[in-house]
C-alpha cells in the first residue's frame, strides 16, 4: 500500500492517529522453529513504518557471530505473505546481534537501527513472524514494530 497516497484521505476522514509498536520474543529451539504471534487491537489499524530487534547467535561450541535464524513474515488480515521465503535475520534486525560473552563494550549490543517496513496491518490482523533455526542451540529473537496506530472512525480517543 502506497502510504503518501493513502494520507488525503486519511486526513480527510480525520481519522485520529498515534504512535505505538508492537513486539515480542520467543526462544527457538535448536534445529526447530517458533511463532511470535502479535494481535492487533480491534480498535484500530496498524500501520507498520519500521522494525526493529535483536537475536543471539550462541552454539554448543560457544557464541560464533553468525545468524542462524531466519523468518518469514505474515498478515493474516489480509492474507499477505510478507516474506515468503525465508529471510536471515542478520539482514533484517541490523545489527541485532547480542552477544552472549557478556563482553564489555562490544559494539553489536549498541546500536539497533530501525530498517524501513510500510504495511498497513487492520484491526484484528495477526502479525505472524514463523523464525527458523539452523544451530545447534536453542537462541532468542525479539521483534519490534514501529508506527501508526489509526482509530477506526473515531476522532480523538483522549479527549
């Protein structure tokens, strides 16, 4: 969806808007996959503008720096599959990575930056993120998205 050309006629509808993100996390186990299942709110429609998280790379033989967890994205609103095939997290979630040696000053656990995701998720949707993965131990993912909440034909909520 073409979100500049969608904005006239939210203004028009003067449809009241906030920010507001989703997340969550999940474990995966080794070898196997897991489902961070985010619900959007009955009362509005969400407009996704960006995402962000983290994931750890941690092996039996110890943290080795490399992802070996990828996801695939759905909207079951709308029956919009987002990331089909699936997609290394290491491209998504930069640069996402925490280490597990706890080493001080490490420069993968400072910085997140928020990678661009236009998608307008509607009320009741799911946000259905399947993550993959390949290692030989279990890691942790946390996803956040970032944007837009839109009240569905209300004005102002708050007041």
């Amino acid at each position: 969806m073409d979100f500049q050309n969608m904005l006239p006629e939210l203004e028009e509808k003067k449809l009241w808007m906030d920010y507001f993100n989703y997340s969550g996390s999940k474990v995966v186990p080794a070898g196997d996959s897991a489902t961070i299942e985010l619900g959007v709110s009955a009362s509005h429609d969400f407009e996704c503008l960006t995402i962000t998280g983290t994931y750890t790379t941690d092996e039996i033989a110890g943290d080795d720096g490399v992802c070996k967890l990828a996801a695939t994205l759905v909207d079951n609103g709308s029956n919009t599959i987002l990331w089909k095939n699936p997609v290394n997290l290491a491209l998504i979630l930069s640069p996402g990575r925490v280490r597990s040696s706890g080493i001080a000053g490490d420069p993968s656990n400072q910085l997140f930056w928020p990678q661009t995701m236009e998608h307008l998720f509607e009320a009741t949707s799911l946000i259905l993120v399947e993550i993959f993965n390949s290692g030989d131990k279990d890691n942790t993912v946390f996803m956040n998205f970032e944007g837009n909440k839109h009240y569905l034909n209300k004005l102002n909520p708050n007041k």
